[in-house]
C-alpha cells in the first residue's frame, strides 16, 4: 500500500478494473457499451477502459473536451440537461435530445447532427435507488413531447433522428433491468425506431460489496429481445468503475462523546462524497474486530461521517481503506470546502 504520509490517498487497481471491463464487455455480446464519463473521468481508468468499450457518453462541455483530450477518434454521446448553444453545436457521435426546445435550438444552428430522442416514460419501476422517469422529472419528454421533436425533425433533413434513448433508474438488477428495457423497447418499436440505448443503471450494494450485478443474465436476456437490424447500447458507469477504488487515509483522533466512540481520520467527505451523498457507510476494506465506532472527517459539519457504528478496532496513526471508492467519490465531492489539502493518487498496474 502507498505511504502512510501520502495520505489521505485515492489507490486504483487498473488490472483489477482491466479483468472486470473484459468480463462484462464479454457479457454483452452484440450489445454496444458506452461508458458514462460522469462516474469517474480520471484518465488512467480512461485508459485502460477505452479497448473494452465502444464509445464514452458525457454529459458536459468539460467532460467531453477532456475525453476528446484523450481519445480524439472516439466514438462519443453528449447527453444531460441544460446543454449550451456551444455544447449543441459539438462534434459528437450521438446528441440525447432533452427537449423540444432544445431541439429547436439545434434546428435553428443549421447544423448537422445524429440525435437520439431522451423519453421519459411512465413505466413501472420497483427497487431502484434513484428514478429518473416514470414521473414529473426533468430529464427527458413524456411521449407527447417525444411527438413534437418527431414531427419538428420530419421536416427537413439537416438534423437526423438516429433513436431513442431512456435511461429511467439506477440500482436494479438484472432482472429488473430487463423488464424495462422490453417496456422501452416497445415503445421505440412502435415508433419505428431500431437504434434504442437503454441507459445504465446497474444495481451496486455498499452493504454487500460481493453482491455483483449478473452481466450474464443480463446480456443473455438483451440479446433474446433484441431483433434484427437493431442497435441496443448500454451506458453503466458506477457498476464498472466502483469497485477498483480504495479511499485510504489514517486516524488522526479517537474519543468517545457522551458514550460514542469516534475516530477521526484525516481528510472524509470533501474527498468521498458518497457515502453522505447517499445515506450509506462506506465500507471497510479491512480491520480488525473491536468496539463499533464511527469514523469521521475533519470537516465542521455533523454530516462528514464516512461510516457509522463499524465494528473495528482503531487506533491514532493506524490506516484506513473504504473499498467502492472508484466512482462518484472524488469527482462528485465539494473538494475546497475548508481548503485541506486534496488527496494523493496511486494506480497498481499489476505485472
């Protein structure tokens, strides 16, 4: 592991991330595998994802000027909200339609472009963690909305209507997942539409870190729905990227206040966002078994708590690694607030 004084530190495993993309690019066969940039845009997974993957979908300006940086010949998406007239006039591969207004807004450019139609459709959604449709959200168009922008497109030919896109939930699985996509699937069916990206969305548990998400099933299961002439893509980004990174620091204080033990350890949530962004605890990579304690950052706010009541014996000086820390951790955190010092970076390459 790195040195204790180059903590706190983010360690990424990229053979580990290397063996897991095969794994899944293997799981998806016949289906196109686009990685969502916003989980993790560090360059070196970057790196090592791009063989496994056949495009990269961003959602910003930034994000995908950073990735052209790295790749100019890659194949990308520019979706999310809110897109300036500079990011609807991009060079992209694909551009994820919000709106009708933003759809008039690219007509009105005169530029050329490839779109795909971002539906928010009204299916039923049991489980997930997050919802993104089904309901008044403001990503993407209701079906009478998803009307407008075909009629709008049907009437010239600078702007091409390529699909659909509908990326509804986050943490289903498999199974789950499946019984979405054949709801998106009819849909885009009955619009004569053949080119459908089904979003992310792959279920990940930080409280059961070994419970993995069934690329098998799923591939297997999207390959049977899929017809001829099809083009089915998925844009997973956490469920690829989380489990090749460890946030490890050391304790700084330990003490015990109206009955509660506390750890502090150096840096916490203006570093890992997550786990109060979320409602979790991190969870530990290791430790030894003692009295349960909470570990805490050295921010002045009660919420920078990294997990909560952990039955691990910890002492001033010893070091801490939270596994799960490879996506939406350092890239989603408010990393000035207080002004300490930002965390290292170490990459194991394997041999």
């Amino acid at each position: 592991m790195t040195d204790s004084r180059e903590l706190p530190a983010y360690v990424y495993d990229l053979a580990g991330l290397d063996a897991h993309a095969g794994a899944v690019r293997a799981a998806l066969e016949g289906v196109e595998l686009y990685y969502a940039v916003k989980a993790n845009p560090d360059p070196e997974l970057l790196r090592v994802l791009a063989p496994h993957v056949d495009g990269f979908e961003v959602s910003s300006g930034g994000e995908l000027a950073h990735v052209r940086g790295l790749f100019p010949a890659a194949q990308v998406a520019l979706g999310g909200p809110g897109k300036t007239d500079v990011e609807l006039s991009a060079e992209v591969t694909r551009l994820h339609v919000e709106s009708p207004g933003e759809l008039r807004r690219l007509l009105a450019s005169g530029r050329p472009a490839d779109v795909l139609l971002r539906a928010n459709l009204d299916l039923p959604v049991q489980g997930a963690s997050l919802v993104m449709g089904g309901g008044a959200t403001p990503f993407g168009m209701d079906p009478a909305g998803v009307a407008e922008c075909v009629d709008l497109l049907d009437r010239q030919d600078t702007v091409r209507l390529r699909g659909l896109h509908a990326h509804l939930a986050s943490g289903l699985d498999a199974a789950g997942l499946l019984e979405l996509a054949a709801g998106v699937l009819d849909y885009a069916r009955d619009l004569g539409l053949t080119e459908i990206n089904l979003g992310g969305g792959m279920a990940v548990s930080y409280r059961d870190p070994g419970a993995l998400f069934d690329w098998h099933s799923y591939g297997k299961g999207l390959a049977g729905m899929r017809r001829p002439g099809e083009v089915l893509r998925v844009e997973p980004g956490r469920a690829l990227t989380v489990y090749c990174g460890r946030y490890v620091t050391r304790v700084i204080d330990v003490k015990r206040v109206h009955g509660e033990l506390f750890a502090v350890v150096a840096g916490g949530t203006h570093h890992l966002r997550t786990p109060a962004t979320k409602g979790h605890d991190q969870p530990l990579a290791t430790g030894e078994p003692g009295e349960p304690v909470t570990i805490v950052g050295q921010l002045c706010t009660p919420k920078d708590v990294l997990a909560r009541r952990v039955p691990v014996r910890l002492e001033v000086g010893d070091v801490v690694e939270f596994a799960m820390a490879g996506a939406y951790a350092w890239n989603i955190s408010h990393h000035d607030f207080l002004m300490h010092p930002k965390p290292a970076f170490h990459y194991l390459r394997g041999e």
